[in-house]
C-alpha cells in the first residue's frame, strides 16, 4: 500500500495562497504588478491535482456517479460565481467550479477508455491550446460557445482543459523531467517576450502564448519543488490549506469582499495579504468546527436539493447585492465543507471494484 501523497495538498496549499495575492481588488505599480501577475496562475496548480486525483478515480467510481455529482457540483458552485458578480449575469460565466466539474469529467473518460501514453497528455495539453488559440476566435456565436471559448472572462474549457491533462503529466514523469520543462518553459518565455513584454499578454482569460509559457513554468516548477521534498509535517499550515482547499476558495474571497466593503483595501498591499491570510485560517477553523454540529443533516438528498434552490432563487428574490454575495457565500461555504457526503449519495459502483489503495481515499476529488 503507498503512502499518502502530501505533495498534491502541498500544491493546492501553495495555489490558495497565491489566490490571496492575486484577488486583493488593489491596483498594482511596477514590481508590484508583477508578483500579482504571477500568482494569477494559482488556478493552473489547482486544475492540474484536480487531473491528477481524478485519475485515481477511474477504478473506483462508475462515470454516471461522476456525471450526477459533477452536475451539482458546477450548479452548487455557481455561489462562486455569484460573490464575485451578484447578478443573474453570473450563471453565464464559467468560473473555478464550472471547470473543475468539465475538467474532471474529461479526464475521467479519457483515462478509463483512451489511455494514453504519458507523451500525449503533454501533446493534449497543448493541443488544447492551440484549438484555443487558431480556432475559437474564429468560430460565429452558437450556443454553448460561452462554455467553451472565451475572449474575455471565465474559465472555459479552451484552453483551461490543458492543465488538468499536464498536470497528470507533471505527475507521472521523473521529477528530472519536471525540472527540464519548467526551465524551458521559461527560457521560451524570455524568448518570446524578448524587446518587452506587455501586460496585456498576461491576461489570463483570453490567454497568449506567453501566458500559457508562464503557467507551464509555473506548473512544472510546482511539481518538480513539492515531490522534491521527502517528507511533509501532517500540521503544516500549507498542506492545511491544501487539504481544505475547497474551503479556502470560498472564505478568503468572502473575507476580501468585506474587509473591501469596509474600507480596508487602502491598507498597505502586505498588511493586506497578511489580515486575509490570518483572518481566512481562523475562520476556516471556526466554520470545520461549526460543522462537526451540521454535517450528519447533510447526508440526506433534502437539503442538498434545498441548496441548489437556494443558489438558483439568491439572485432572483434578493435585490440587494451584499446580502447575494452574504446568502451565496454561506451557501458555498456549507458546500465546500460537506461535498463528500453529496458525492456519497450520487455514489453509484461500478461493476468490477478493487478495494482501494490509500492514496486514493486520500486524494478523492469530492
């Protein structure tokens, strides 16, 4: 039996805190630009584990379970969506849960029923990309475009599938190959960029080819600094995050929204990056410990469907903008902290079950 693999909550972990430095709502000079620049990548990381542990899925769970969880999933996470734009607008746009669940799904069939050598899921990676980059613009408005091509907001599935399938490959390659990925991902970049780069092409949605460079690196490097590590503390505060990662998205964007509301965002950026930190640790443990009270209720179809009304009718009922984003964030956060159980209702096995190894208990995605 494998060992648990901390090098996976280590990457989430790592993504939620650059999360804090990318969504503090504060205009950037300078250097400082640079370094949100940079953490705006956070979601490539997050996509990337969520390939990887949907691949230690494939053995365990049948693709209908999935399908039905997944769909609930992107639906519940629409309270996401709707904190960061409290209006009906916001079921137009994919967000971070939208993609997970089209992401997940696609890696899911791909590994049960393609299984591709390892070269591949780098080559699908930047196929992905390039469909992105040569086709989507072209193509007239049809429906669905919107969950499939953007050009300017919202994770769509190009080119954002790429990371879930290059992060598989992150995974299975020697951590020597890691290292030389991310070097030359980086080299590529400098080339690319070379007589000045413009911050204009460093705008995730519609992403450039320097973009993608940078998010490669960025990926690679990930993968190649964490499996470096042998050993992990189990109370490190970055494997904390990682382990609650779905949490973390939720209550530190809360958290930014109110301390902005407030009047706060005039802190110094570094204060600022701290109180979020801080305040979203103790929050978290306040809301898991509140939980322990709660999540048994969760175990019944009833208030799951009550949940997905409640996403749904938030903005249609409620004028008012903050008490949208105070309901949504409530809703989400009940969502992130109780998923599992959501999963285990829409659990359906699959015909031929092997028990399973420790590393998939351990990493299940929902």
């Amino acid at each position: 039996m494998k060992e648990y693999d901390y090098s996976l909550d280590a990457i989430k972990g790592i993504s939620c805190i650059l999360m804090i430095m990318a969504h503090i709502p504060l205009y950037f000079n300078g250097n400082e630009r640079v370094f949100q620049i940079v953490a705006g990548v956070a979601p490539v990381l997050f996509f990337a584990v969520s390939g990887v542990t949907t691949t230690l899925q494939v053995r365990r769970r049948s693709f209908r379970s999935l399908l039905g969880f997944y769909v609930l999933f992107a639906v519940i996470g629409f309270s996401y969506n709707l904190m960061w734009r409290p209006e009906i607008q916001a079921f137009r746009i994919m967000d971070v849960p939208q993609i997970i669940a089209l992401g997940v799904l696609s890696v899911y069939l791909i590994e049960k029923y393609l299984k591709p050598p390892l070269y591949l899921y780098l080559l699908l990676s930047l196929l992905v990309f390039a469909v992105h980059s040569f086709i989507g613009h072209r193509l007239p408005d049809f429906p669905f475009k919107s969950i499939l091509f953007t050009e300017t907001v919202g994770f769509t599935y190009f080119p954002w599938m790429f990371a879930f399938v290059a992060g598989i490959f992150a995974y299975r390659c020697s951590n020597r190959v890691n290292l030389m990925a991310a070097l030359a991902a980086g080299v590529l970049l400098a080339i690319v960029s070379f007589g000045g780069a413009r911050e204009t092409d460093f705008v995730k949605y519609n992403m450039s080819v320097q973009y993608l460079l940078l998010s490669l690196s960025v990926l690679f490097g990930g993968f190649y600094l964490f499996r470096s590590k042998k050993s992990y503390s189990p109370s490190n505060l970055i494997l904390y995050f990682g382990k609650h990662s779905f949490l973390f998205l939720f209550t530190h964007l809360f958290l930014i929204l109110a301390f902005d509301r407030l009047g706060l965002g005039r802190l110094y950026i570094v204060w600022m990056w701290g109180l979020v930190l801080v305040c979203t640790y103790a929050g978290m443990n306040v809301l898991l410990w509140l939980n322990r009270f709660i999540a048994r209720y969760l175990e019944h179809p009833l208030p799951w469907a009550l949940a997905v009304i409640g996403v749904v009718a938030v903005p249609l009922v409620i004028p008012n903008r903050d008490l949208i984003i105070l309901a949504e964030a409530a809703l989400g956060m009940l969502f992130a902290m109780n998923y599992k159980q959501l999963s285990s209702l829409m659990s359906v096995k699959p015909s031929t079950r092997r028990p399973p190894s420790l590393p998939e208990v351990a990493h299940e995605q929902a």
